[in-house]
C-alpha cells in the first residue's frame, strides 16, 4: 500500500496490547452478564429480557409504550419481542392494547401483576448490582468505565 496514504485507508489491525484489552472486556462483560442473569432468574424467576420490558413499562408515561417503541428501547427486533411478549402475556405480566390513536398499532401495558412482580424483583437484583459490579470497581474506575461505555456507544452510533 502507498505509504502516503492517509492513516485512515491503511489497513490496521489491533495491537496485542489492544486484542488483550479487547479480550478482557468481552470475556469479563459475558461473566457479568452470565452472573446478573442467573441472579435474576433464582431471585425473581424473572429473566433478564422480561425485567428490561417490565423496566421500560414501569417508566413509561402511563405504564404503556408502543410496541415498535418498546422494540427500539429493549434493543429487539420486532419478531424476537412479538414472541417475548406472548410468553409475557400469557403469565399476567402485560397486555396487548389498541392503540388509541393509530389502529394500525398495538401499545403494551404493564399489568398490576406485572408491576408487583417488577417490584418485588428490583430490590434483589438492584443488590446484585451492588455486589456484582459496583463493589468490585472504585470510585474513579465507575466514572473511566462509563467514560469508556459512551465513547463506545457514540462511536457506534456514528
């Protein structure tokens, strides 16, 4: 390749200091994700996907959300949250509405049942939390870690 090119057209591969780095973060962030999951579910009997959809429902204005924007917020593709849903609905944990202002759509809402088991479930995973990841890292090393996250989450959203 032309060595005057520009840096940016020249092939680069990562370091081995940066695949080590690369290494660490992803077989560090599966063991998390691993230890959070399994916690959640013996806790709660809530999976990681039904707290985040019960998460965002709790939030949301009225405790209902369109569908589209509900799969937009969880990260999901529509099919993958249609399923979800069903298995959702099916154990009282939310409805499946009418969208009051466009026919075309469906809102999902947060059941009472649904909230009382978002609750119940918040205060054990919450501790989780704490256990899992804040207590393992320092003050200093929480705000570099979440420095490091928005840098990553701009850079892909760009």
């Amino acid at each position: 390749m032309n060595e005057s090119a520009p840096q940016s057209r020249r092939r680069r591969s990562p370091t081995a200091d940066q695949l080590r780095s690369w290494r660490v973060f992803i077989e560090t962030a599966e063991q998390v994700r691993r230890t959070m999951e399994s916690r959640l579910q013996d806790e709660s009997g809530l999976s990681t996907g039904d707290y985040g959809v019960l998460l965002a429902l709790s939030e949301a204005p009225n405790r209902r959300i369109r569908s589209s924007a509900l799969a937009e917020q969880v990260g999901w593709e529509r099919s993958r949250l249609s399923h979800h849903l069903g298995r959702m609905e099916k154990r009282g944990l939310i409805g499946r509405e009418e969208c009051a202002t466009d026919s075309r759509g469906a809102d999902v809402v947060l059941t009472q049942d649904g909230a009382v088991t978002f609750r119940r479930a918040s205060a054990p995973h919450l501790r989780a939390i704490q256990e899992t990841f804040v207590d393992a890292l320092t003050p200093a090393q929480l705000s570099a870690m979440e420095d490091a996250a928005l840098a990553l989450r701009s850079h892909l959203s760009a």
